[in-house]
C-alpha cells in the first residue's frame, strides 16, 4: 500500500517529546518507562529498531522492534487515530520484519494489552495468532529490587 507523504525512518533522541505526545494522543497506555528520557534511550540502542511514519513534520505512527539474542519483540505500535486503517501500521510492523530478518531473527513476540480486542485482531489479521501457552508476569525495578506497585 502506498503511503503518499509518509516518510518511514527511524526514531532519533530529538524525537522523545514528539513520540510521547503522540502515545498520550492516541490513548496508548503510559507507564513506568514511557517517559522523555528513556524513549532517547531506546532511539539510540543499537539491539533496537525504533521506527516511525513522519507526515511532513509530525509523527503519526511509532513500532519499537528490540532484539535480546533469543527472539524479537515488538512494542507501542501506535498510529495517530485520523491515520489509521491505511496500512501505516502494518508497513512499521514490515519494516521491523526486514530489520530482524538482516539480525538473523527467527521468532517474534508481540506484547498487546489485553483490554484492546482491536489490537490483538490487527496482529492476528497480519499473521500474528495469539499464543495462548504464555501469560506475562510483570516486575517494576526500585533501587535495584522489584517493587509491589
């Protein structure tokens, strides 16, 4: 599908203020690590690859792929609302692909909130079925321990 305008590259530090923005925006979920200073982080590792679709000066779509050594992992798909249902999404997620595939990536773990049926649909209409084997427990580090909150 073609995206007239959109440019595809990839996220820089200069980026963070933007890319939050568009997160709040949306409705995406915020926590713990969704702030100015760990999305510079994250643009700058070099076992990620943060993209985002780019209409003329705003960003209108973010997909943060990371590499452990083991498998891929897909993150805060977001598209802007008035710019869904174009395929922006789907062309982040095939750009991920590429990436991990010239990593030697061979499985790929998408995480998706699950009070958002919407979203789970989209990744299983792109080839992505829900594995339903795996139920996420989750630990938020405190002074170097995992906390309660």
């Amino acid at each position: 599908m073609s995206h007239p305008g959109t440019e595809f590259r990839y996220a820089t530090p200069d980026d963070a203020e933007p890319i939050l923005r568009l997160w709040k925006e949306s409705g995406a979920s915020i926590g713990v690590t969704d702030h100015i200073e760990q999305i510079r982080r994250v643009a700058t590792n070099p076992a990620s690859v943060f993209l985002l679709a780019v209409d003329g000066d705003e960003i209108v779509g973010t997909l943060l792929g990371a590499y452990d050594g083991w498998r891929g992992n897909m993150y805060r798909l977001v598209v802007d609302p008035r710019r869904r249902r174009q395929g922006l999404g789907r062309e982040l997620v095939r750009r991920v692909e590429r990436v991990f595939t010239q990593w030697g990536v061979r499985r790929i773990t998408v995480l998706v909130e699950a009070d958002r049926p919407w979203a789970a649909d989209f990744w299983t209409a792109i080839g992505y079925p829900r594995d339903e084997r795996i139920v996420r427990h989750l630990g938020i580090l405190e002074s170097g321990t995992v906390g309660t909150s």
